[in-house]
C-alpha cells in the first residue's frame, strides 16, 4: 500500500520578469509503508520544493502548486489551509533541512515536543517527548534551548519533534548534512527504524549517494526539477540507464587528493596555544576545547573533523577572532590577540573570511544576494565575476536567501567571504547541503585560492572524504 502517491506534480515561481517559471514539471513518485525512498540530486535541482510542496508549505501567493498528491487515500490538494494543519504533525512529519531556523530559539526543546503534541491532543507529553529523544540519540535536552545544541544535535532535536506523533509519512530534507558519521548512523537508523519497526512511509531528500545507498531502498534522482532515473538501490547502483546519474556516481567514488601538496614551510599566519574554552548556561557547563594548538600556515589547508559536540565550530569562533578563549593565546602575525586594543584586533580580523555553518542565519533576510556580497566588496564592481567563481549564475543577484537552495547559500556565504580577499578562510562545513558534484567545485575552488593567492584554509567537515580531498594536515577534536 502507498502512503504517498505524487500525480504529474508541477511547481512554477515567479521569474524575473513576473512571467511563471516551472522548476518542478510533471513529477510523480510513489512511496509504500514500511519503504524508505530517496530524492536524490544536485542543489537547486526542486528536490526541497518537492517536499514543501507535497504539503502545501510554500507561499501560495508566491509558488503554484499543480498536480495531485495522495496520502493513503486522502487527497492533500483538496484539503483547506485549516484542515492541512492538523495533519502535518500528526499523518505526516517533516524534519527540515535548516533544524535551526526550523525550531524557536527562545523556548526549550520539550516545549517544543509538548506544544506538537497538545497541539493534536496525543497523549502524555512528557513521555511521548522523552521517547522520540531517546530515538534519535538525545539525552538531558528537555531544558536546553536550540541555540545551546551543537549543529548536530539541533538536527536530531529537529527529527524528535517531527517523528514525536510517529506519523504515516516522514519527510527528512537533508536531515543528515551538519552531522558527523558516527551521528549519521544513529539519526538514519532512526529514521529507518520509523519504515521497517512501524510500517511508515519515508521520503529521504538527500544529495549524498552514500546516504541513499546505504539506508534507502530505492533511489528517485532528480535533475532540473524531473526525475531522470528511478529503480530499486542495488539496481540502480550496479546498473545506472542515465547519464547524469552515472556522473553522480562517478563524482562519489572519488577519494584521491584534488591538488599538490600545501607549503608546510610557509609563514605562521594564525596559532592557536592552549586554547580552553567553556561554555556555560541555563546551570550547565561544557569545556568545549581543552588545550587545543593549532597553526594555520600561508598555502596550507588544515581540517578540523570530530563528532557533533567536539567544540570545531568553538574553535572556528576563536580563531575568527570572535570569541574570546577562557585561557590561553591566540596569535595573529605573532601578536597575541586580546593583548591588543578593539581597533587593531578589528583589522586584524578583516584578514580572515568566515563561512559559517548556518549559511541562512548568518545573511540579513532583507538583503538579496547581490547587496550580501556588494557590503562585503564595498562595491558592485567584480559582483558577477565572484558569483561565477563560486559557481553561482549572477542573474540570482536579486533573489533573497530564503529563496535559495541550501547548496546555492552556501555558494553566496563562501563569495561574502572571499570579497575582502582574506589571508586566512574559516571555512565550517562549506559543502554541508552539496550534492558531490558541487562539492568539487567548491573544493578545487578553495584549493586554488590556497595554491594561487598563499591563501591558509581551515575547513570544518564531518566527512572524511572531503578532509582527505583538500586538506595537508587532518586533526581529530576528541570532544562530542
């Protein structure tokens, strides 16, 4: 039996010139209880508006949604705004691929687990709350508000709520990007165990192959806003009939080194001695780094890999010059950091571009992508060549980031922070929401600004991969 049935399912947006332009066409895709089925594709491909779509989240005066969609035999096309309501939660759970902006960050996690279930009057929602915790592999959150969690953790407080009712239908957009392996595990077998213990249905949106191949059982790959390929995993992946989709393949099973070495021999642009920090709040206290030496050399790239919760984004944050360690130094051009007054720490900061891990909270939601990246420029001039070499087509310059896929903010995050052309680039989980094929743009990008501009990289992943790609030295936080 299907839970979920999409008929021709098209979505249109409006183009630059106020003309409609469809980004879904004629899109149907089945998935039957106790079934996990991944969309698989690039960033921007429509594979999130497809999720949106299926249960009318997008703005109805802005995005046009045609088609039908079935759940069980239940037609959500036809169904009021109201009557919509109280069914996303209680038949269908949706776990979004931005966890932070998807959660309140002024109340708590169980508030935000009591509130979905006395919202749709379900039981005990303490017990129910603790319970789809407890699955998705969290502990003494239930005070703790979102903006306390460490990215990972965010994302499987974000999955508690949306499976705390066990609904027929689980959507997971990109539930797993910000998490580490070992916490991959843990989230997807949660995930997995809500089609194989309990007969649901799960719609896995996800650009990581390795993901699908692992949990889904059959793979949907999408390519400008239509399915090109779809078949059982094994199938699919011994045997591929579409030419994109063996690209994807192809670009996965990639693990050598993209360029040559790093200069182990250049200048000490940024160290790290000692470095402790500890976070406090709400009567919690956490050491995030304990002792941490680091130096960033000119032409080097450095990854920090490590489990949610090992204090890398911590470290970002001081070596961006931002947060201020409980002890220890910070050096920049061999002078210690916070010896110095305001001004000189502030234009020693100007030499070092940030990326961080939200990309989406780090913009200013008013702002389209071309005055993001023109404040940083401080001009207009060089706009549209530094959104071509982050591979972004200029003719989103006015587009919003709220309009974008999280692969393309991303993009605008790493162009604002290349614009000052930095000495150093902190980069935290820049490929986070790429599918492979965009991740090796990024990382041969971020490879030719080491080798060609002396430029020293820091980058943040979880992915292994990714680290053994670009990176001269690898240094594992044992913290988590």
């Amino acid at each position: 039996m299907n839970v979920l049935e999409l008929r021709d399912l098209t979505v249109d947006v409006p183009g630059r010139s106020g003309a409609g332009r469809r980004v879904v066409g004629g899109l149907s895709l089945d998935v039957a209880a106790g079934r996990v089925v991944a969309l698989v594709g690039p960033s921007g491909c429509g594979k999130s508006l497809t999720a949106r779509s299926i249960v009318r989240l997008n703005d109805p005066s802005v995005v046009r949604v045609g088609g039908t969609v079935l759940l069980g035999e239940t037609d959500l096309s036809a169904l009021s705004a109201r009557e919509l309501r109280g069914l996303r939660g209680a038949r269908v759970g949706y776990a979004f691929q931005d966890a932070p902006g998807s959660l309140n960050p002024t109340i708590t996690i169980g508030r935000h687990l009591t509130e979905t279930v006395r919202a749709h009057g379900a039981g005990d929602p303490r017990r129910l709350g603790e319970a789809a915790l407890k699955r998705c592999g969290l502990s003494g959150v239930w005070d703790v508000r979102p903006y306390e969690l460490s990215g990972g953790q965010v994302q499987r407080a974000a999955l508690a709520v949306a499976t705390v009712l066990e609904p027929d239908l689980l959507i997971a957009d990109e539930v797993t990007t910000a998490l580490d392996p070992e916490t991959q595990e843990e989230v997807l077998g949660a995930i997995r165990a809500q089609a194989t213990e309990n007969g649901r249905g799960v719609l896995l949106i996800t650009h990581d192959l390795d993901v699908a191949a692992r949990w889904a059982d059959e793979i949907a790959v999408m390519s400008e806003g239509r399915i090109v390929e779809r078949a059982p995993t094994a199938e699919l992946l011994e045997a591929p009939t579409a030419s994109f989709t063996r690209d994807l393949l192809a670009a996965a099973r990639l693990e050598t080194r993209i360029g040559s070495p790093g200069r182990s021999d250049g200048e000490v642009l940024l160290s790290a001695q000692g470095v402790r920090r500890v976070l406090r709040g709400r009567g919690r206290t956490t050491v995030a780094l304990d002792g941490v030496d680091l130096d960033v050399r000119a032409g080097e790239a450095v990854a920090l890999v490590g489990r949610s919760g090992a204090g890398k984004s911590t470290l970002v944050g001081v070596l961006s010059l931002l947060d201020r360690p409980d002890s220890g130094r910070v050096l920049a051009d061999g002078r210690d950091v916070w010896g110095l007054r305001d001004r000189e720490r502030r234009a020693l900061r100007r030499g070092i571009g940030l990326v961080f891990q939200d990309a989406l909270a780090s913009f200013d939601p008013r702002y389209t992508v071309e005055q993001i990246v023109a404040e940083a420029l401080g001009a207009r001039d060089g706009l549209a060549a530094l959104l071509e070499r982050v591979g972004l087509d200029p003719a989103s310059g006015p587009r919003r980031p709220a309009t974008l896929s999280g692969g393309e903010r991303q993009r605008v995050a790493l162009a604002r922070a290349l614009a000052t052309k930095p000495r150093i680039l902190l980069a935290d989980e820049p490929t986070t929401g790429l599918d492979v094929l965009a991740q090796e743009r990024i990382l041969a990008l971020l490879d030719e600004l080491r080798c060609d501009e002396d430029l020293g990289v820091v980058l943040v992943t979880h992915d292994r991969r990714v680290a053994r790609r670009i990176a001269d030295r690898v240094i594992e936080l044992p913290g988590g």
